[in-house]
C-alpha cells in the first residue's frame, strides 16, 4: 500500500512542475512567431515561356458542301415496242462520244425499210408516167388538139407524182432513221453513273436507259453567305477535305448570280479533277484560300480554354519570389490557326512573355519557376481554321 502512494505522489509534483512553467512563461516569456517566411515559398511547378510572334498567316473562308456531277446526261429510248438484244456497258464504263452503249432488235425495223423502198420505187415509176403525159400535152397545148382541161389534168397529175415520190422518199429516210436508231449512241464522253437498260426488256419510247456524267467532271457546290461571296472571284483556289482525311484541290469556276431569299446564302461552284476517288453525292469541307496577311501569334499549347473563354498566363517580373515568378492570368481573343500556332487579335501585349508548357495547370497568382525561353519558329505546313 506504500509504494502505490509514492508513485501518485511523485506524479503530482511532476504535474505541478509543469504548470509552475506554464504561469511562468505567459508572464514573462514571448510567444515564438510561427509564421511562415514568404521569401521562403517554393515555387509551385517549373514551365517555359515564349513571346509572341508576327508571321503571314494564310486568310480563308470555310465553307460546306455536295459533290455532284458537272453535266449529267440523260440517254433515253427513241424506239418504242422494239426488244432490247443487246447492253454493252455496266455502270462505272468509261465511253467516248459515238460508241454503242444498247443494241434494238433492228429486224421489224429493217422490214419497214424495205417497204419503204419499194414505195418509192413505184412513186418513181408513177413519176415519170406523168412527167411523159405533161410533156405530150405540153407539146399539143397549141395545136387544139387536146382541151384545156385535159392538158391541165395531165400537168396536175404530174405535180401530184412528184409529191407522193417525196413522201415515199419521206417515209424511206424516217424508217432509215429508226434503223439507226437501234444503235444508242453515247452523246459525248463520260462515264455511265446509272444503268437500266435490261436485255430482252421493250423499252418505251423516252424510257430512260442510263445516265452519265459528261466528260467525268465533278463540281463542288458550296454555300457561303453574302458578305463572303464577296471575297470570292472565279479562279479562287480551294482546298478540299473529304470524310475520310483525302484532300482534293479546285477552282472556283463561277458564282451563282442570285443569293436564296431564304438562307441568304448564294451557291459557288468549284471544278475538281476526277481522281477516282471524288464521287458525286460526297459531302467535303472546303477553304478558299484568298492571300495572306500579318498576324501575332502564339504557340497553341499556350492558350487555356475555361469556361468557353481563351487565356493565357504572362510572366509578372516585378513579383519574383524564391527563385520563381508569379503568373497573371489574361483573357485574349483568339483568330485564326495554322498548324501549332494561333493569332491572338486582342488582349495581349507584343511584349508579352506567356507560359507554354505547364500552362493547363496553372492559377492567376501562382509561382513558378522558367527553366527555358522557347523560340518557336514560323509555321510552314497545317490549315487554317477562321
């Protein structure tokens, strides 16, 4: 029972000791200053910097559209209730002006022809019966021997004669042209886009049986408002991106003389080469590449997009702390891009030193450290995006 006292009493002493030295030190002691030292602040990350740059950047418009075909020809039926025997060519055929593309059942055809021709035969025939009867009256129209009447009756006949060889002659070359026409013929050159000739089908007459588009030249149709239109003049070089990355170059070859009244927009039409690639019905994004002009630009990794604005961070010099600089934070208006750089048009001075690397992790207000100044050279290659 003794020693457990002990031990409580040597606790106490202890305690009191403790407290003897807290009354001690609020009297006379100095509370120690504990806060940091703000020359002591680390900076928060390391990045690099750059200045903004002048360079030529390109000015284009951007614009939508079709592919479609320059001309698309209609090749249709002129022979009605005759059977096709023949088809000689299938969609995708290149052709040449003249060549067959269908082959009519030409045998009814040429059954008419010879009739025809036998029909002119005898209307000759006819002819020079009457001819010979008009000369023999002519030939007694003085000597009383013959009325006026019948002279003038032998000379009519003799008109009538030569009417009916013509019509005969008339009818030969109409089923001579039918005969022809058993052959379709391509009009020009091109390449057949649609096919519905059939063999062993009776086509109507006007019965479509393929389409081609002529020459097998494609066209860009392009939508672009009325204040843009005004940029553009014929022989505007266009460059075209298709769905699937291939880049196709044009023309602009004429602009649509009306704008429609309901968009506000007017039609440009550029030629494009036929590459086997391009097909009508595509649909590409285009640029009209009009020049060039002075931009300031900056790298593109520079430039920090927060709730749908533009920033970037400058270096403030006059608040250099700890080996680090504080960065402000700026909002800018960005224009047009080329490759890994972008034209800022307001917002930021020429003399301005931005951060690039680290840029998307930065606050306005923070430290950092510049561990090199980038020199970014002038774009050479990309597109443009107004």
């Amino acid at each position: 029972m003794k020693k457990p006292s002990i031990v409580l009493s040597a606790v106490a002493l202890v305690l009191v000791a403790a407290m003897a030295l807290l009354f001690r030190g609020g009297s006379g002691g100095e509370v120690a200053n504990v806060s940091p030292d703000v020359s002591a602040v680390r900076p928060a990350m390391t990045v690099t910097v750059a200045s903004p740059e002048n360079e030529a950047l390109p000015i284009r418009i951007a614009a939508n559209g079709d592919i479609a075909a320059w001309q698309e020809a209609i090749i249709s039926s002129d022979m009605a209730d005759l059977r096709l025997v023949e088809v000689r060519v299938n969609v995708g055929d290149r052709v040449r002006a003249g060549e067959v593309l269908a082959v009519f059942d030409d045998e009814p055809v040429k059954v008419a022809v010879a009739q025809a021709r036998a029909a002119v035969v005898e209307a000759g025939a006819v002819v020079a019966e009457a001819e010979e009867n008009a000369r023999r009256a002519r030939a007694l129209e003085n000597s009383g021997a013959l009325s006026r009447q019948t002279i003038a009756q032998y000379l009519t006949a003799e008109q009538s004669a030569r009417a009916r060889l013509a019509a005969a002659e008339a009818a030969l070359a109409a089923q001579r042209l039918r005969l022809k026409r058993t052959r379709v013929r391509v009009p020009d050159d091109g390449v057949i886009s649609a096919r519905n000739a059939t063999v062993g089908a009776v086509a109507g007459l006007g019965g479509e049986l393929f389409r081609m588009v002529r020459q097998g030249r494609l066209e860009w149709r392009a939508a672009l408002s009325a204040p843009e239109l005004r940029h553009i003049s014929p022989g505007v070089e266009v460059a075209l991106t298709l769905a699937g990355g291939h880049r196709v170059s044009g023309k602009v070859r004429v602009l649509a003389p009306t704008v429609d009244a309901h968009t506000r927009e007017g039609r440009v039409y550029v030629d494009l080469p036929s590459d086997g690639i391009t097909r009508p019905g595509m649909f590409a994004r285009g640029e009209f590449v009009l020049g060039s002009s002075p931009a300031m630009t900056v790298p593109q990794q520079s430039v920090v997009m927060r709730e749908a604005f533009s920033y970037v961070f400058t270096l403030d010099d006059s608040t250099s702390s700890g080996g680090g600089v504080r960065v402000r934070q700026r909002k800018v208006t960005t224009g047009r891009r080329m490759a890994d750089r972008v034209e800022i048009t307001g917002g930021l001075p020429a003399d301005a030193r931005i951060v690039v690397a680290g840029a998307e992790f930065l606050n306005d207000g923070d430290l950092v450290r510049v561990v090199a100044e980038t020199r970014f050279s002038g774009v050479a290659s990309g597109e443009s995006a107004p």
